[in-house]
C-alpha cells in the first residue's frame, strides 16, 4: 500500500513537524502540501490524496468549510489537526479518523497515523463500513472522555511570526482586548484570537477565576487580596500586578476571599 498525502496547514512549522513524522511510514510514497483552506480544495481534486492532514483555522477558508464546499470533488481520510478543541464533534461529524491537537508529540501522532492505516485498509473490506463504525466509536468516546476530564497543559500563541508554547500553571493573568486576549506570564504580554468566554470554558476552574469582566487571574499566582469597595477587591498577584474584582463577580471570588479554597 503506497499513500498520497496532503498537508493542508496556513503555519510552515506545523508542515514541516507532520512532514518529518510520515517519514517514520514506509506506506507514504508522497507527500504534498498546502498553505490555505482553497489551495487545499484545489489541491484535493487535482492531486486526490488518501490522506489528509487539514488545520482548522487557516486563510480564506477554514478546514471545516474546505470538508463542506461544493467545489470538493473527492473525499480523502482526514485527520484534523489544530490548536482549538471545540471543533471536535463537528469533525468527527465529517467522518474524520482523528483529531489532533497542537502541539501533539511522535507518540500521539503515530497513534493518529495507525488508524488512519487501518481504515484505509478495511475500506477494501466488504464488511468495512460496520467494522470501521465499531472502531471509530469506541475511539471517539474514549477521545470525548479524556476531553472531559482533562483541561489543556498548554496554550498556543503567537510571538511574532514564531508560534509558541505557553504553560497554563504559569500563567499570571488574562485580559480582554477587544477581539483578542492578553495572556501574561512571566515573560511578557501574547496576544489570542479568542473571546475570554471562550478561554474560561478551556481553563480548569479551579485554577483559573473569573474576577471581573475582563479579567481571570490564576488562583495560585495570588499573593494576598485587600478589600476596596461595595463588595469589590484588589487581588495582588506574583508579578506585583494588581487586578480589581467586579462588583457582579462577588460569587466567583467568594471563596477565594474567606480563604475556603
């Protein structure tokens, strides 16, 4: 069995790390690559690849709509790879293998590429659709309980045209700005294309707290709190940042006040 695959990803770096790890697969005969979701449509229709790896946020169009666009003319195996992990049921709607998220090592890609190995070759089964269902079940529910129980380690950002790695233990502080959000650190301010709703819902609450409508601070980067008005307080934090609760918030911080966490 020899593959085509298409890497379909807006971030060179993120190309290039799949790139190096299909060479561990001996079935990969060629490799080809894609920089936006349009590239990709046109590519997959010219190029028809067994295999692809398709980010989710990219130019022009988004990976969900390069599965969705009329203009798609062939339907490779998929495996979804981002740094977002609220599209994972809608892929999986998509009938895509498997959902890889940023900045996933050897060990889990391997695994990933297995079962794309497997599928591939059960399609040439007569019973494949009911053994490729059993399969694909019992992965996706394992995949939804890790999702559940676990909150990420990590965060991805951009520091200028780099993509970095932030550890959420050591996060300060976010706030919002706008359309985006500053998360802090020790090493400075990075900018987020995401809602701070959004980031709470990723964020272990009982970790991170939501403190104000535009701040969440880190619990254990707290160095004490001094009460200031009607029911609103000033929370001290390791960097000597100092960030005022709201008054609406008074529930969210109750127990980090009275010292019951």
């Amino acid at each position: 069995m020899k593959l085509k695959v298409l890497i379909a990803d807006d971030e060179p770096l993120a190309r290039e790390i799949i790139s190096s790890y299909l060479k561990d697969f001996e079935e990969v005969e060629t490799v080809y690559e894609a920089s936006n979701g349009l590239e990709a449509v046109t590519q997959i229709n010219k190029l028809q690849p067994d295999l692809l790896f398709l980010d989710i946020e990219m130019p022009k169009m988004n990976g969900i709509a390069v599965l969705d666009s009329d203009k798609l003319k062939h339907q490779p195996s998929v495996i979804f790879t981002t740094a977002y992990n609220q599209f994972a049921i809608k892929a999986f709607e998509l009938n895509a293998i498997d959902y890889l998220m940023k900045p996933f090592d050897r060990g889990r890609f391997h695994a990933s590429m297995n079962k794309a190995l497997e599928k591939i070759k059960l399609s040439e089964l007569k019973d494949y659709q009911e053994q490729w269902a059993k399969i694909n079940l019992d992965y996706q529910n394992a995949l939804i309980q890790n999702q559940e129980s676990e909150y990420p380690s990590k965060l991805v950002v951009r520091d200028s045209k780099k993509i970095k790695h932030i550890l959420t233990e050591e996060i300060r502080c976010i706030q919002a700005a706008g359309d985006y959000i500053e998360i802090i650190d020790d090493q400075g301010k990075f900018l987020l294309y995401k809602s701070i709703s959004e980031i709470e819902k990723k964020l272990n609450p009982k970790v991170f707290r939501r403190i104000h409508k535009s701040f969440i601070i880190n619990c254990n980067q707290i160095v004490e709190i001094r009460p200031h008005t009607n029911s609103e307080y000033h929370f001290h934090l390791t960097n000597e940042q100092v960030v005022k609760s709201g008054r609406t918030y008074k529930d969210q911080i109750s127990d980090l006040v009275h010292g019951n966490i």
